[in-house]
C-alpha cells in the first residue's frame, strides 16, 4: 500500500513528533515535522507532501499566511491543508468548518479523529484527480 | 346695774382741723365737741380762715357760711376757689339748712346743723367728709388718667348708642373726620361716611349688638388714586350698671404697615416654600441621576471584568490546549499499544482519557465565554430545540435515573434563535439540572406563551437582560425544574458570575452560567434561577417571538 506524505507544521516540536509517530506506526503515513513557520514552503517543496497539517498560531508567520503562498505555488497549490488549531471553539469545531476553503480540526484531536479527516481529504482529492483525467482528452 | 356702754366715737385723732366761726359760744361748743385729740386751729373771718390755709397744712375745715367778711355761699366759693384740696364740712343755722344743702351741692363735704350736733356725729361727719374728698379726687385722678389714655393712644376711639348715634369720640377720630366733638356727637355713620361704608358699619355694629360679643376685623381701604390701606377694627357692646346693652363702642388703628409686612412675608414664605420643592426636586432627579451613573459603572466594570477575563480565558486556552494535544496524541499511541487492554493499563488510559476530557471541557468553556460573538437569528421551532437537546445530554440522565417530563405547549409560534447557540444553553441549563439530582429525581421542561405583566418587564434579582421586555409584549418561556437540592440563597445572586459552581470538584467549570447568560443576552433575553418551594431549583429562560 502506498504511504501518504503528511507534512505537519507547528511550532510545538511536542506535538509533531507525537503526531509523527502515531501516524508512522500506521504504517500508511510517512511524516515530516516542521517547527519553524518560516522553513514551512522551503520544507514542503522538498518533502512534497500529499497533505499538510498546518498550525494556526505559530511565531514567525501565521499558518493563515503559509497557506496562502502554498496555494500561490504552482508546485504546492494542488496540495490539500488541514489546519490544526487551539484557538477554535466548541462549535466551531463540532460543524468542522470550512474556512477560506480549508478544514479546521480543534486541539486536542484524537488520533482516530485525524487519521479519518485525513483520509478523508486525501479521498477526496483523489477523487477530483480521477475525475480531472477522465475529463483530460486523448493525447 | 352695769354702766351703759360708750357710744362708738371714730377715730380721729392727730386731725388738723381749721375752725372758721365768728360766734365765740358756738366755737367753744364745737372745740368741745372736737375734743383734745385734735389739733384745732381757731379763726373768725373767712380772711383769717384763708391766710392760715396758706400757712399750714389742715385735714378738714369747718367752715361757718356766715361771717363778717363773706355770707352764704360765696364764703364757700371762695375758699374752695383758693382751697379745692380741702375737705369743707358747713355748718349752718336751723334757718339756714336750705344754704348749707345748696352749699353740698356745690363741692362741700356735707352740713352740720348747730345745736343738733353731738361729739358722735361730728366725729363721724369730718371722717366721712375726709374719706369723701379723699374719693372724688381719686375719682378726678381716675379720669384724668383715662382721659390721657383715650385721647394720647394712637388709636381711634368712638361710643355710639343704641341708634348708632355717637356718643363720644376722642380727638384723634374728630380729628381725622376733620369735625369737632361737638360736632360728633349726636351724628351717625352716615353723617361722615359713604353710604356703602356706613351701612356695613352700622351692619358690624347690629352684630356686635345681636351678638354681645366682641367683634374684631380687618377693613381694607383704598382712597382715591392711593394704594390699599388696611385698619384693625375691634367693636364690643356697652353695657350699664344693670347690665343691659346700651350702646356700641370702638377702637381702630392703622395696621397697613404690617399687613403689608405680613404680604411679604406670605409672599416670601411661599417663594421658600417653591424654592424648597424645586430643591427637592432636583435633589430627586440627582438622585435618580445618580442611581444610573452607578447602575452604568457597575455595567461598564462588569463589561470590564467580563473582558478581561475573557481575553485571558483566550490566552489560557490557546496555551493550555498545545500541552493537551501533546498529551492527547500520546494517550492515544498508548492506547494502541499491545498492552492496552490489559489491566492496570486499560484503567489508567481510560482515567487519562477522561481527565482529558475534562481538561479539554474547561478550555472548550473558556474559549465559549472568550468569543461571545455574534448571533444569526433565525425563526425556529422552540420544542424541536429542546428535544434535540435533551437528546445531547441523554447519557447525564441514565445514571442515576432521572425521569424526564415534558410539558411543551404546542403550537408556539416561531423563537427568533441562533439555533446552535440556544442549544448550547439549554444543554447547559439540563446538564446543571441532572447535576443537581445525584440521588436521581425529575427533570421537568416546560415551554409556554405568555403577555408579560408591567411588574414582570421589569429586570428581577437574579436575572440578567441586555434589553428590557415591554409591558404586554408576548414572549416564549421555558422552565427547567429539578427536584434536587437547590441553592442556597446566599449563593443564589451568584451563579451568573464566572468560576462560580456549586459543583463538586471536577463536576464543574465555573463557566457554564456565565456562557449561558452571555448567549441569552444576545438574543436579547433573560434567564434567571429560581428556588422551587418544595425542592429543587427552576431555570426559567425568556425568548423573543419571530415578531418580537
């Protein structure tokens, strides 16, 4: 089975590792940690993830921003961003708002409940690609 | 025999008595008669008589009417013209007791007929003849003082009689009716007044007549071209000696002064008097003014606290929920490690887990209190809420057993809610309602309409609005009543205020009233709790219809 590339950025090193090694230990992920707000574009060009799991409130640059020049770059933008914040309420969360597009998941997230948003992006982009070749014409 | 008793002789002694007579016989008589207790001074003439006046000081004279230098009555005449202090008793003749009588009448004292007299009369003679003169001067004294009072008095004074004829009049009033006293006398109102005045007048003094009392007013006067004049009048009737009415009498003065000082200080008085209610007044509205500037001060620190408060709720949140992720993610590796379901491991995942849980509520409570927001309201239906509801907060009844009682009116018109956010507060109101049941009990949830009474618009203690409710505006109410403790009163104006919980601890945030107030004040509504009679508490939440 093919492992997904899942690049998380957030400036709490804690955090990341931990999501790292719950997500690795699945054997479905292969993940990259990113601490520092201001490497996240040079991190995903290198890495080049299918998803980013992107803090909101990080020194440096606000994840807000990050995921504007992701979808600005030609070679990220098709990447789907998940956002993982501590500043969302309990409402907010519970309706798993689309803001701006992208996903909001609240901290503390369960593994299970990442691991299923994750998958579920990741369907549906994959999804919108099948669909985008079909559409494509004959070479 | 016993000796017949002395005839009483009054008492006369040390008298200084000028005896006037020209017959020798007589004159020794009367000395005789007068005794040694007197001191007797003998003359012959009316001359002699009159120079030993002029020399020494005499009690009483005897006066003989006929001497060689004066006869009659002229020898009276002219020692009283030139003695009118002196007690003068006559003595007169048998022919001549006509002269003495007319000699009484013309100031003596009284007459003795010689030959007629003994020790015992004369002695009694000359004390009334002292005593008498003594009388008719103090009687003259009496009315000179009288007089002086009558005429010097700054008053008008008159007498009229029983036909409302003047009688009398002292010199002020003639003089102020420019007539004479002469001229008064005789005459009536009518003759000085005009006829209006007169006849109320002659009216006061028919009065005062009918009535025998005293009659006292205050007569105002306006003379030609003048300004008001006023004059105290007091009338009262005149009676004689056998007490009937025989006439009226008056005193009058001029009182313009003071009642003119008596206006200004009416006018004065009530001048106070409005400037003490306009003072009262503004010290009401001051105090009115005053009563809201606190009322918004202590809105405006509430404000204040709330904000600060939940600008640090955030900043606690923001911090506190990274370390819970950490914490979150490394439960959850545990949890999928071989040993996971196996004890102790499993226990102390599963208490891990809730402590998460618990943790995460806090901060969930926090960042809801933190961002108020703003609500989108729309039409919905109250019940369908409260179901809904109920149903999110199932799991808090089933143990221990709490039986649930609907009492939904149907039919309620459409609630004007931010659906999720009233959610949030009846989830709330239920979870602190099955909290307050640990031994079970019944949850009851009552919705209805009603017309707010004016007492009922206004805000009660304990509730909390952001806009008041109108008299007779109709609005969508629902209770929630358990049958659990309830709350202490001390602590009942409390449960609003933010880290305030009468849970035990780990049971509670503090902050689940404090949100839920919030989210009703944003739509404009009210909630407050309430201690039922029996037991338990009531939360009663306030809602505007769709048509408000």
């Amino acid at each position: 089975m093919e492992q997904k590339r899942i690049l998380i950025i957030d400036d709490e090193s804690t955090f990341t590792r931990m999501v790292r090694i719950n997500l690795e230990q699945t054997k479905r992920y292969v993940v990259r940690e990113e601490n520092r707000a201001l490497h996240a574009l040079a991190s995903a060009h290198e890495f080049k993830p299918d998803l980013i799991l992107l803090d909101v409130i990080m020194p440096g640059a606000d994840g807000g921003e990050i995921a504007s020049r992701i979808r600005a770059d030609n070679a990220l933008k098709h990447v789907p961003v998940v956002f993982l914040t501590a500043t969302v309420s309990r409402h907010e969360a519970a309706d798993g708002k689309f803001t701006g597009g992208y996903l909001f998941l609240p901290k503390p997230v369960s593994l299970k409940a990442l691991v299923e948003c994750m998958e579920n992006v990741l369907a549906a982009k994959k999804h919108e690609q099948t669909q985008a070749e079909v559409k494509k014409p004959a070479a | 025999m016993m000796p017949s008793p002395k005839p009483y002789l009054p008492s006369t002694p040390g008298l200084r008595v000028l005896l006037t007579e020209d017959c020798s016989a007589d004159a020794l008589l009367l000395e005789t008669l007068l005794g040694t207790g007197c001191a007797v001074t003998r003359v012959s003439t009316l001359a002699e008589g009159i120079a030993a006046c002029n020399q020494a000081q005499f009690d009483l004279v005897l006066l003989d009417l006929f001497l060689t230098d004066s006869r009659g009555l002229d020898t009276l005449r002219q020692f009283q013209s030139l003695h009118p202090e002196l007690p003068i008793l006559v003595m007169s003749g048998l022919d001549d007791e006509q002269i003495a009588a007319a000699a009484v009448h013309e100031g003596a004292q009284d007459y003795l007929v010689k030959g007629q007299m003994d020790e015992v009369l004369l002695h009694r003679a000359m004390r009334y003849a002292i005593e008498r003169k003594s009388a008719e001067r103090a009687l003259r004294e009496s009315e000179a003082f009288y007089q002086s009072l009558v005429e010097n008095l700054p008053q008008y004074i008159y007498r009229k009689d029983l036909q409302g004829l003047f009688t009398f009049a002292n010199r002020r009033f003639c003089t102020q009716l420019g007539k004479t006293l002469a001229e008064v006398v005789g005459r009536s109102d009518g003759d000085f007044f005009p006829p209006e005045l007169a006849q109320k007048y002659q009216a006061d003094d028919q009065q005062v007549l009918t009535s025998g009392k005293l009659f006292e007013t205050t007569e105002e006067h306006t003379p030609p071209g003048g300004e008001k004049e006023y004059v105290q009048v007091v009338k009262s009737p005149v009676f004689d000696s056998q007490g009937r009415t025989v006439g009226t009498q008056g005193i009058f003065w001029d009182v313009t002064a003071r009642v003119r000082g008596e206006d200004k200080l009416k006018k004065a008085h009530a001048d106070l008097a409005r400037s003490r209610e306009d003072l009262l007044r503004t010290l009401a509205d001051l105090q009115r003014s005053h009563g809201k500037i606190k009322e918004a001060q202590l809105q405006v620190i509430e404000m204040e606290k709330m904000h600060t408060i939940g600008q640090m709720a955030a900043g606690i949140a923001h911090e506190v929920k990274n370390p819970l992720a950490v914490i979150r993610m490394g439960v959850d590796f545990f949890s999928n490690s071989p040993d996971a379901g196996t004890e102790p491991a499993a226990t102390i995942i599963r208490d891990m887990q809730d402590a998460l849980h618990r943790a995460d509520s806090i901060i969930m409570g926090l960042l809801d209190f933190s961002t108020p927001g703003k609500v989108e309201l729309r039409p919905a239906d109250l019940n369908m809420l409260l179901r809904s509801s109920l149903n999110l907060v199932r799991h808090e009844l089933k143990a221990p057993l709490i039986t649930v009682r609907t009492e939904l009116c149907e039919n309620l018109p459409p609630v004007l809610v931010d659906a999720n956010k009233i959610k949030q507060v009846f989830v709330n109101v239920l979870t602190n309602a099955a909290h307050a049941m640990p031994e079970g009990g019944t949850l009851t949830v009552r919705t209805y309409i009603k017309k707010l009474t004016p007492a009922e618009a206004k805000t009660s203690p304990g509730a909390r609005q952001s806009h008041e409710f109108r008299a007779g505006e109709r609005v969508l109410v629902t209770e929630v009543d358990d049958t659990g403790t309830g709350i202490s009163e001390d602590k009942l104006d409390r449960v609003f205020e933010p880290f305030f919980t009468t849970k035990e601890t780990g049971k509670g945030t503090g902050l689940g009233l404090t949100v839920t107030r919030k989210i009703v004040e944003l739509h404009a509504g009210s909630i407050h709790i309430q201690n039922l009679p029996e037991r338990g508490a009531r939360a009663t939440i306030t809602l505007r219809t769709e048509r408000g």
